[in-house]
C-alpha cells in the first residue's frame, strides 16, 4: 500500500505563487496533482513519470509545474499566479502506466488550498 500525505500552506494571496509538497512512502510510478474546487468536480492538473517527464493540464495555461526528488520520495506542485478560482482541496497521487497514461491508483487525504487576499 502506497501512502502519500499533502503539505503547504492552506492560505495564499492572488497573483502570488501556490506550492505544494507531496510526500510518498515508496514506488516510483507517475505522480500526479488534482484538484477540486468547491462545488466542483475533480480536475487532473498533472503528472510527472519516473523518468521525469511531465504532462499538463492545458486548461492551466502553463501556470503548474511539477518537479519531485527521487531521493526523498517527494514532488512538488507549484502554480503561479493565484487567482480566487484556484481555491480548492489539491490532491497527489500515484500510479502505475496503464494504456498510454498514469492512473491514479494511490491518493492522499488532500489539502485545503484558499486563494484570498
């Protein structure tokens, strides 16, 4: 069983820059970001694969990048440019490659993100 815990502060000003830690117990498999806005449904924002390649969720417009260090079995999300509609609860999780795409096999218990001045 993979375990992966969310980190960062819950409160971020607009136009500043949202990061976010993820912290996973073992495997090296495609981590991902996901998001949920209030009222909304899951929306996949990215994954990075053991090889370090990254895939983006167009619909960001290039705000997100992802990174991880392999030694400390941890990855990062960070989005620039914060506006109020980013408010949500951002999740990680890993998975294994499945049919041409990572799937989201292992989540975190998310963490509560607000974008307010």
């Amino acid at each position: 069983q993979v375990q992966l815990q969310e980190s960062g502060p819950g409160l971020v000003k607009p136009s500043q820059t949202l990061s976010l830690l993820c912290t996973v117990s073992s495997g090296s498999y495609g981590w991902s970001w996901i998001r949920q806005a209030p009222g909304k449904g899951l929306e996949w924002m990215g994954v990075i694969g053991p090889d370090g390649t990254t895939y983006y969720n167009p619909s960001l417009r290039s705000r997100a990048s992802i990174s991880r260090d392999m030694s400390k079995k941890q990855f990062s999300l960070q989005l620039v440019s914060v506006i109020p509609d980013d408010t949500a609860v951002y999740y990680c999780a890993s998975g294994g490659f499945y049919s041409g795409s990572y799937g989201l096999d292992y989540w975190g218990r998310g963490a509560q993100v607000t974008v307010s001045s």
